[in-house]
C-alpha cells in the first residue's frame, strides 16, 4: 500500500528537484506581482497596510494557478499517465498523491514568499500567522482546483484553466482575506479558518474523483 | 428520448405548440405586469423591471442546476441527449443572467443611486455569469464534441455550488439587495396584485427557455449526426 506512494514521492520531488525552475518560478512570479502592487498603488504604509491581505491573497492566488499547468502534462506526454488508470490502486488516490506533492513544490514555497511579502507591505504584525494559516489552506484547496482545471484543459491553452477554475477559487478569497482582515481587527478568525478547512474536506473527495473523470476524457 | 433521431421526431410534433404558447404566456405575464398592475407606492413605476429582472435570475439559477443535472446524467449513463442538452441550454442560461445583471443595474440606478455595488447577491450572480462563460468556452475548445460533452457535464456539476450561495447571500450578509420575497413556509411580502403578474411572468420565461432549448436541441442534433442516414432522408425529403 505505501508501495505507490513512495513511488509517486520519489518520482515527483526527484524530478522537481532536479529542474529547480519548478519550484522557484511560482515564488519568484509571486514576488513580482507583490512589487508590482506598491508601485502602481503608490509607497504610502497606511494605504499598503489595509491593501496587504487582498494583495498577499491575489498574488497567491494567481501564482498558484499559473503553476498548476504542468501538473498532468509531461505524464500525459511520456505515458505516466496511463499507467494511473492501469494500476490497482484507485486512480484518485494517485491523483490526490500528484496533487499534494504538487502542493508541497509549489504551495509550501509560497508560505516564505508571503512571509516576506507581508513584511514589505506593512501587514500588521498580529495578522502574520492568520495569514500563513489561511494560505495553508487556501493554498492547498487552489491546488485542488488547478488539477481540476488543468485536467479539463489537457493539452490547451494555460487562460482556459485560469477562467475555469478563477470562479471558484473567488469563496476562497473571500475567506482567506476575511481571516487576515479580522486578524488585524483583534476579532477572532477560527471561523473563517474552519469554512476554509470545511471547502478542503469536501473539496478532496469531490474534486479529485471528478478530476480522474475528466482525465479518463483523453482516452476515449 | 436518449436517442437523438427519437427525440428530433417528437419534438418536431411538439415545436410548434411550444412556440405558440411561450409567445402568448410571455405576452399575457408582460402586460399584466408592466402594464396592468399597480404601481409601487415608494418606487412608482419604475418597480416594473422586476417583472423581468426577478424571473431572469429565477432562469438563470433554474437552468444551470438542470444542466447540472443533465451532466450527471451524462456522466453516469452517457445519454448522449443529456450531453447536448447541456450545450444547447448554456447559451439560454447565460443571456438570462446577463439580462438580469443589466436590468439590475438599470433599476438600481434610480432606486439605489447606483449602478453597480459590491453586494454578495450581485457579486454572486456575476459569478454565475463567469463560470456560465467558462463553461462555454471549454466546450468551444474541444474539438471532439462528445468529449466536449462530457467536459462540461464536470464542469456543470462542480458549479452547481454556486446556485445555493447566490440564494441564501441575502440572508446570510445584511446587503443592499432585498431578501427573498417568495419562501416555501410564509405568505409573500408583496401584495397579490402584484405577485400574480410576477408568478404568470416566471411560467411564461420557463415555457420560452423550453421553447428554446427545443430550438437548439434540434439545431444540435442535426448538427452532430449531419453524416447519418436519417438525417440525409429527413433533409431530401424536406427539399
């Protein structure tokens, strides 16, 4: 049982490892998209302050889209693939496998970015764990989502699975800058952390069998 | 039903009548309403809108938890009819929505002051317009129709969540947008004079939308098997 998933593991973290472009292009997009925001809001900290959980939230939000492109394609590509759905293991639970490594390569860099990216946009300092909380969260469940988006647009252009998945990732930001905002405001967040962690343990199951579906539709 | 030669059959019978009494429903509910009831006592009439506005949304909503439910269908027992049904419906659902943003936007104007604000019923509904064109756009993009089908059936049942968010919005965050008039457990907030209309225009848009839909449906049919048999004898027989 723990067979494929060491495989999966060692397969996945070797490979993006080994092409240190995967894991240092989402943080870098992230932070470029940071900067852009003081340069076109203006340096003032008052204004930057109450803008930094929307923007820490966006930039994330963008970042981890735009890498979830290359999750299934070279699989796909060389064959990988379809060995998922030959195997004997349910093929979610290999997809769910892919998904949270992807999470880990992509995902969990982000958390340092954010980190220094709340220092240079002023984020209040009581906002500061919230914050790395809810992109815990909310990370993982854009994850969920750009596997399902990248699936469905298998072999197509990367804006398709943006407009396909950004609609639903809109409940995410809404909470995710709900935690971070009320953080700053003193009030308590567990709420909003327990609805975001309430998406992610429907979103699991749910998303990651109709992510196997709408793989399944490259081999009719 | 599944079948697409049964389905151009019968609704070739059926068509026409479907025609007639959605044109005659939607005439009758508009101008019982924006004619015949009374005015608002506070808006006067500019209120009238809503008798396009309110069953608009109501389409809207309606239609996308029936593609929803035609994905699952296609999904599971891969009718082909249910996937076309999809195609052919997203269009309709979609223009309902953005004539409920626009008349929305029109009535706030003179009511609210605004055209547009922030609320979660609005923000909501403009979701619902994004991922109606998302869907769109995916199937638009696969160039194997049947796959395309079964691309957005996924696509159809994952949105399906946003229908209860727009719904219960307004009473969940304390907007600008009213709440709900009409609720399955109490009497309706408006007076019978005016709700009447409304009720009549709600029939009236879900007979055009089936009206519609019939319209594509069969557009789409002939469309996809354009290669087959029946289809080669129905066009030289109509010729």
């Amino acid at each position: 049982m723990t067979n494929w998933i060491n495989l999966i593991l060692r397969k996945d973290l070797l490979i993006a490892f080994r092409r240190s472009s995967t894991y240092i292009t989402p943080l870098i997009f992230f932070l470029i998209v940071i900067t852009f925001f003081p340069l076109a809001l203006g340096p003032n900290q008052n204004l930057l302050s109450s803008l930094a959980p929307g923007i820490i939230w966006i930039a994330a939000l963008l970042a981890s889209l735009l890498s979830m492109e290359t999750i299934f394609s070279d699989d796909y590509r060389d064959g990988t693939l379809d060995s998922f759905f030959i195997s004997l293991e349910p093929t979610f639970l290999l997809v769910l496998m892919k998904v949270a490594i992807h999470w880990l390569i992509t995902g969990l860099p982000l958390l340092i970015a954010a980190s220094l990216a709340s220092l240079i946009l002023y984020l209040p300092f009581e906002s500061f764990l919230p914050l790395l909380l809810s992109l815990v969260l909310g990370t993982s469940f854009m994850s969920l989502l750009g596997s399902l988006g990248a699936s469905l647009s298998l072999g197509k252009s990367a804006i398709l699975s943006a407009i396909i998945v950004l609609p639903f990732s809109i409940p995410t930001l809404l909470m995710g800058t709900a935690v971070v905002t009320s953080a700053a405001l003193g009030q308590d967040y567990n709420g909003f952390l327990m609805i975001m962690g309430a998406m992610l343990a429907i979103g699991i199951p749910v998303i990651s069998l109709l992510t196997v579906e709408a793989l399944q539709l490259n081999y009719e | 039903m599944g079948s697409p030669p049964l389905f151009f059959n019968w609704s070739s019978k059926i068509v026409t009548w479907l025609g007639i009494s959605a044109f005659s429903f939607l005439l009758l509910g508009l101008y019982w309403g924006l004619i015949l009831a009374p005015p608002d006592y506070k808006q006067g009439d500019v209120f009238r809108i809503l008798y396009i506005h309110v069953p608009s949304a109501i389409m809207g909503e309606s239609i996308f938890i029936f593609m929803a439910f035609c994905g699952f269908i296609n999904v599971i027992w891969r009718a082909k009819i249910s996937g076309m049904m999809i195609k052919s419906a997203a269009p309709i659902g979609m223009s309902f929505v953005l004539l409920t943003l626009l008349t929305g936007s029109i009535w706030g104007k003179p009511t609210w002051g605004t055209w547009w604000v922030w609320d979660a019923r609005l923000t909501s509904t403009l979701i619902l317009f994004f991922i109606y064109m998302a869907l769109i756009g995916l199937h638009s993009t696969i160039d194997d129709k049947t796959k395309a089908d079964r691309a957005v059936s996924i696509l159809a049942i994952v949105g399906v969540a946003i229908i209860p968010v727009i719904k219960k919005s307004v009473d969940w965050w304390q907007t600008l947008h009213q709440p709900s008039t009409f609720t399955l457990t109490s009497a309706p907030s408006m007076s019978a004079e005016m709700y009447q209309p409304l009720l009549l225009c709600v029939i009236a848009f879900y007979i055009v939308f089936a009206y519609l839909l019939t319209l594509n449906l069969r557009n789409e049919v002939i469309e996809r098997e354009k290669s087959k048999n029946w289809v080669k004898i129905l066009l030289e027989r109509s010729k």
